[in-house]
C-alpha cells in the first residue's frame, strides 16, 4: 500500500517539473500590482525618514548655538566655529564645505560644487534676518520634493514650509505639521523676522 502511493506521487512529480507560461504570467502580474500599490508609500516612508534626520541634525546645531553663544555671547555664522560640527565639514578641502552669501552649508548626503544636482538629502544652514537667527534645512536632490524645514532659534519646533506649488510636498508638510490643509500650516518664521 505504501509503496503504491509513493509511486504515484513520484509519478506526478516527475510529470510537473515546470510552470506554464499561464502560471508565470500569473505571478508576473500579482507581483507588477503589489509594486505599483507599495512604491508610493515606500516613497513616502522613505521621505518621512529624512525629514526625520534633518530635525535631528536642526536640533543638534541649535544646542550646539546655545553653548556657542554661552561662551562667545554670539552665534556662529560658520559650522566650522561650534563644536557639533560634522565631520565633512572640518577640514576646508572637503567637497561638502560650501561658501555662499557669507555662510556655510551643510549637504547631508554629500556635496555640490562638483556636481550638477546634490544627492538627496538636505543643505543645511544658519539664517540671520535683522538679528533673528534660524536654522534651514532645505530638501535637495532629485525625488520630486521641494520643503523646508525652518527653526527660530527661541523656538522649539522646526516648522516644515512646503513649495505650494508641489503637492507631493504640500501633502507631506500637511502631515507632519498635522494640518488637514495647506491653510493650516504654520507660516514661515523667517516672515515674522523680515
């Protein structure tokens, strides 16, 4: 008896060694809907990620203000001058290091100068407007995004200013800031300062 059904299983195994062409196309097909439903949300989980480390790197700059004007009794234009300063930036040979308008800017995912478009990250940096400092984090790169992220420095939140013209960015703003709509957002600090 058992050898029978062994037997006949080995049969139908040896009867099926492949798929059909029904069969791959099949699977060709769930596996084209199931990317085609879950690469705006990666896009999104992805983007979420960023902003995440641009607070965080807001954050640690605006600290490392606080302890720069504690013992200098002034801010530091230059990220060179704090002592949280990122590694890319310490040395001024470093592609990162970038001098516009009489500060600096920090790239998060590298440089600008030698190419054409940044990689996708963040160019951070100070703002002084009628003596009012502000932390920028302006989103570069490629990926369709066009924010900010601004914090005052007597503030505790970085507030993220959307391109309005971008809804991909009004939409991700809208959901950080927790507004339903684009009215809701907070304003840009730097207005309130100029």
């Amino acid at each position: 008896m058992h050898l029978s059904i062994y037997k006949k299983s080995r049969n139908l195994l040896s009867a099926n060694k492949g798929f059909t062409l029904l069969e791959l196309a099949v699977v060709f097909i769930i596996i084209a809907i199931l990317l085609g439903i879950g690469m705006p949300y990666y896009d999104q989980v992805m983007e979420r990620s960023r902003m995440a480390e641009a607070t965080s790197i807001i954050g640690a700059m605006r600290a490392s203000q606080e302890r720069h004007m504690l013992s200098k009794n002034r801010y530091a234009k230059y990220w060179q001058l704090l002592d949280a300063t990122p590694a890319e930036l310490r040395s001024a040979d470093k592609v990162n290091d970038f001098f516009n308008e009489d500060k600096t800017i920090f790239y998060t995912h590298g440089g600008l100068t030698t190419a054409e478009q940044p990689n996708i990250g963040f160019a951070v940096h100070f703002d002084e407007i009628n003596k009012h400092w502000f932390l920028v984090a302006d989103r570069v790169g490629r990926g369709g995004y066009s924010y900010s992220f601004v914090r005052d420095f007597d503030d505790s939140v970085a507030v993220c200013v959307p391109d309005s013209s971008n809804d991909k960015s009004v939409t991700l703003c809208m959901d950080a800031m927790g507004a339903n709509s684009l009215e809701e957002l907070p304003p840009d600090p730097r207005l309130a300062a100029q």
